[in-house]
C-alpha cells in the first residue's frame, strides 16, 4: 500500500444550493481539475435529484432539462418504474417501460482552490456548465480537464434520452467563456481522458465504449486524432480481468489524465470488483498504469493491487458507499515528486489526497 502523504474532504454536498426550489442536492463528486495561474480550478459534478424522488416504490421522478431562449428550464417526468426492476436502485439508472432514466439530473460548478489545493476559496455557479442540447437532458457529468497547449480542454459525459450516454468536449482559456465543440465519443462512451500533449503529431486519449451487446468485458480503448475532434487508430489497452474477484474484474476505466514522468505517462485509473450477483455498483478502486512516451498504447507498468481504496469515513459511506473514484490531478508546485489527487468520495463529496509519484513508479509490476 502507497501512503497517503495527506488528504483533506474538500466539498460536501450541504456546500451547495440545489438551482431549484423542487430539487435537493444528493452528490458533489468527480471533479475535473488544472492549474490555472498560481490557483487550481476545479469543475464538480452535483447530481440534483426531484424532492419526491421515488414514490410509493412505484413511481420515478426524473428530472431533465431543455434551453428555452438561453434559459436552463427543467422538467421533472412522472414515470412508472417497470415491476420487474426489483432493486429499486435510485443511485443507478431505473427500469420504466421500455428504457432507463435517471432519478438526478447534474451540472458542473466552479470551484476555486488555494495553490496547494487543499483549501477552497470560492464556489462559483456558471450558466455554460450546465445541460445546454439535446444531448445533455439529463445533465452534464464527470469532467476531466487536460490543458494542451495553453488552451483548456473538458471532457465530459453527455446524457440524453434519445441518444443515451456519450462524451463531449468543451474548451476554454480563461475559465469564463466556454466553448462547445460537441460529441466526440458516441454513445455509449464514458471515461475519457486526455493527453497533456501531442505525440508524433497527433492527440491521444483513453476511452471506454459500452454498449447493448455485452460481448466482452468492459475494456478502456486508445484512440488519436488529429485535431481533437476526429478520432480514429483505436486500439485496445486494458481489459476488465477475467478471473472472479479481482480489483478490475467488473469494470475498468481512465481516471485522471496522464502525467509524464521520465519512465513514461503515468495514468491512475479506476476498476471495480463486484460483492456479488446482488451488488449492482461495486467496490471501486483505484491503481496505476505506466505507457512508453512515445508510444502511448504500449503499457510497460501496471498496479497488480489497487494502492487508492476507500478508508476514510467518507470514502466508505455515502450515497454509494466504497468507492473512490479519481478524475483529476495536479503535480505539487514546489515538489516535483508530489501529485495531489482528486476524487469523488462514495458518489457524495469530493476530496483530496497525495502520493509520490516515484512511491507509485517503484509499485508497478513490469
Ligand atoms: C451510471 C453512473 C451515474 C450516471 C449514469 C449516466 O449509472 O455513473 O452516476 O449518472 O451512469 O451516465
């Protein structure tokens, strides 16, 4: 196990006022986060959900919203849960007739942080980090921010219900004007992450499709491309593990994105071990994978055990408990061997912790 060097819970969700008289906040978590100027700039996910929630165990308010006249106006649909989705899971999308939906709906807001990262100084509400298309019904989630080349580029999942679950990018420089750039992984496509720079002159990032047909095990993919629109060269990096009960044998996927270090691009990455044929989420924990620097689809290092798991009280409980799920990362001003992570702490708060990078260099299996 790598020691936590420090770690402080940074957000909760009482941080936060729900955007609607009718809704309550129900989760601040995986926040995309870089350095700007000599602060950190966080994006948080806050997952709001209808004040009734699920009635009677049989009916579902979902909550979702559309842009009239560059208004944000929600809607909340009163749908009836399919009988046959027994688990009654409001963390998880819901069986109604025919499809899914979800009891929340989420947005992104901006948090600014003290240069070491440990300290919040202000919390900022922005009208471009919320569900703006068609795409984005059901909300905006889970960003990751890489900047490449003086411009900052936001990966982030898209929900809708007519196209489903897919990334999309948006860009900015100074953290005030946000530009749109569309979908860039179709659906079903989460997990995606950047790289901080070009390679052989082109743009790289992890992804992780999903989709109907569970033909295989979720695996993240590679893909390039020339202008970060266009991606193409997919290729295969890292598979779910076939063998029962191990750390990645339920799901696996990109976590925060790639920081280079002399022995190649250290990426941490999340996986997630199910408790049983009744466990619906899982235990996610989180490990290492080193990539060669110029060859960024040949992985030369992996954890062979998790070294980031749940033990604080607010890591092992909350709206989803056990799980630790790291999407941003910064390397310490002054120490060049530090790295401050951020994560999403049981799907309720966000915190922060600290590693040494040659500590998770020295643990990778070759
Ligand atoms: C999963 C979870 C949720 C998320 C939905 C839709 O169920 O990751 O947090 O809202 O997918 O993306």
């Amino acid at each position: 196990m790598i020691e936590r060097l420090n770690a402080e819970l940074l957000l909760k969700t009482e941080d936060f006022k729900p955007t609607h008289p009718d809704f309550r906040v129900i989760g601040v978590f995986n926040p995309g986060v870089e350095r700007v100027g000599d602060e950190i700039i966080m994006l948080v996910r806050i997952a709001q959900a209808h004040k009734s929630g699920i009635e009677e165990n049989k009916w579902l308010n979902s909550p979702r919203s559309t842009l009239v006249d560059g208004e944000i106006q929600y809607q909340v649909d009163r749908i009836e849960i399919d009988p046959s989705d027994g688990a009654r899971d409001h963390r998880k999308p819901l069986l109604v007739t025919g499809y899914r939906r979800l009891a929340f709906i989420s947005h992104l807001e901006m948090v600014r942080l003290s240069p070491d990262g440990y300290k919040v100084r202000e919390i900022i509400r922005h009208p471009e980090l919320f569900g703006r298309t068609d795409w984005e019904e059901y909300g905006v989630e889970d960003p990751r921010i890489t900047l490449i080349d003086g411009t900052y580029y936001i990966t982030y999942v898209s929900v809708s219900g007519k196209m489903g679950v897919a990334t999309s990018l948006m860009s900015t420089t100074d953290f005030t004007h946000f530009e749109r750039h569309g979908v860039i992984f179709p659906c079903e496509n989460k997990d995606v992450v950047l790289f901080p720079e070009k390679i052989g002159g082109r743009y790289y990032a992890f992804h992780r499709p999903a989709g109907h047909i569970d033909i295989r095990k979720l695996a993240i993919l590679m893909a390039s491309s020339p202008n970060l629109i266009d991606w193409g060269e997919h290729r295969f990096i890292l598979g779910s593990q076939e063998e029962p009960g191990g750390w990645y044998s339920g799901k696996v996927g990109a976590g925060t994105p790639p920081v280079k270090t002399e022995e190649g691009w250290l990426s941490i990455f999340h996986g997630v071990r199910y408790r049983g044929a009744a466990d619906p989420i899982g235990v996610y924990t989180a490990g290492a994978m080193l990539s060669a620097l110029d060859e960024p689809e040949r992985i030369v290092g992996i954890s062979r055990e998790p070294f980031f798991r749940a033990q604080e009280d607010y890591e092992v409980s909350g709206y989803v408990k056990d799980v630790v799920f790291p999407t941003g990362i910064v390397r310490d001003f002054e120490d060049e061997d530090k790295v401050h992570v951020f994560y999403g702490c049981a799907d309720s708060s966000v915190a922060v912790t600290t590693f040494s990078v040659s500590e998770i260099l020295a643990s990778l299996q070759r």
